[in-house]
C-alpha cells in the first residue's frame, strides 16, 4: 500500500525551511554568513557533531527529541540532544583511550541501530575518520572496503559479526588487517578472536542510565556496544 502524499505549505510552517528558492537562496549564499549560522567549538575551530549534537543539548532544546528508532518488531526509543551527547562523547572517549584521534580510520557495521549513530558521532567527535558499511555487503565486499581504508576499528553487531566477518578470521592476524587493532560487538557473544585483537563485552541493563560514570544501554538488547569507559 503507497502512504498519502505528505503536502507541506512553507508558509503555514512553524519555522522557515533552510531553502525556499533556489535560485535566489544561491544568489545570496556566501559562506561568511553560512559560518555565521554555526557555534563554533568553545576553543574555536569547528567539529561537525559539535553542530549537529553537542551546541543543541547545551540549549533549551536538551530535552527535545534528536533522534527517535522504530525497531522491525516495533520497538521504539528516544534519545534526546542530551542523549546523544553523553553517548558519542562516551564512545569518542574510548576511541581517544585506545589511542585513536585525528585522522584514525573507524568502520561500522550494522543495520539502521541507535550504536550506528552513536558510533558516527563518537568518531567525528574525536575528529576520527568515519566508514559506515552496508550491512548487506558480504565477507569479500567488507574486506575490501577494510583493506583499501585501512581500518584501524570496526564496531558490528553480533549476528553481523558472525555472519560476515568471523570467516575473514584467518586474516586478521596478519596482511591487509595487520593496522585493524580493535573489534567492537554489540551483543552478548564472547567469541575467541586472534591474539593480536582486543574484544571487549559489556553487559548492562536495559534501562537507560543518565550517570556519566557508569555504562548505558544504547540499543535494544541487553549490551550496548561492547566496550569500557573510563
């Protein structure tokens, strides 16, 4: 069944949309006055998760919905600015405590999951290269992908893992995934990986947990993506 055409009149909008004309928006457009539209880091410089989260959770929109998952079995969680502030700078902290910073190389692989974005952000944050992987790709297409952008860590879920990426095992030790230093599994597995990889496995209730000190459960299992915060 095709859904209703949703029709949106600009005018009977409750705030203006980003682009109204395009010809004359272009006209105007400069990218002074688009910098100007942006917070900047407190310290100066600009971080794009920054702008997308962190200068809105500091705000009066805190509370507001940033980000609202409808699960396959009709789940449904919201996280709000605050949310995913503290989430990606949890997951940017551990990334930072593994060594990695500017420019290190962090792929993905997972489904449209609340972890993906946490993951994304969480890089941007620690000014990290993001590489978000298909989740329909099989074990060669992953491969490749990890040896042409040189991973350095790749967070997945448990059953992608087990799927796609425990058959490339053989190579891990050595070779392409020589640089591949850290795997990441959102799910309660506890798979033995080569010698030279670190896998971490948090357990954690399924309840939210606001404390910044402790671990919070990001998706809809009972393990949010397996790693330790400091």
């Amino acid at each position: 069944m095709i859904p209703e055409i949703i029709s949106k009149q600009p005018a009977q909008a409750r705030c203006a949309p980003n682009l109204r004309e395009y010809e004359s928006d272009r006209a105007r457009f400069s990218w002074a006055g688009a910098r100007e539209s942006l917070s900047g880091l407190p310290g100066g410089g600009l971080n794009i998760a920054f702008e997308a989260v962190d200068r809105h959770a500091a705000g009066r929109r805190a509370a507001h919905v940033a980000l609202r998952w409808l699960g396959k079995d009709g789940a449904r969680q919201e996280y709000t600015y605050a949310d995913l502030r503290n989430l990606s700078n949890r997951f940017a902290n551990v990334l930072c405590g593994l060594g990695c910073g500017a420019g290190s190389r962090v792929f993905v692989l997972a489904g449209r999951i609340p972890e993906l974005y946490v993951a994304v952000l969480g890089t941007l944050k620690s000014r990290g290269v993001i590489c978000a992987l298909f989740s329909a790709f099989g074990p060669e297409p992953i491969q490749t992908r990890l040896e042409i952008g040189a991973a350095e860590v790749l967070v997945t879920t448990e059953e992608l893992y087990r799927k796609k990426v425990a058959g490339l095992r053989d190579r891990l030790k050595e070779g392409i995934f020589a640089g591949l230093g850290d795997i990441y599994i959102n799910g309660s597995m506890a798979h033995r990986l080569p010698h030279n990889l670190n896998v971490s496995f948090a357990h954690v209730p399924r309840e939210k947990n606001q404390d910044a000190d402790r671990l919070s459960n990001v998706g809809n299992g009972t393990t949010t993506i397996a790693v330790t915060l400091r």
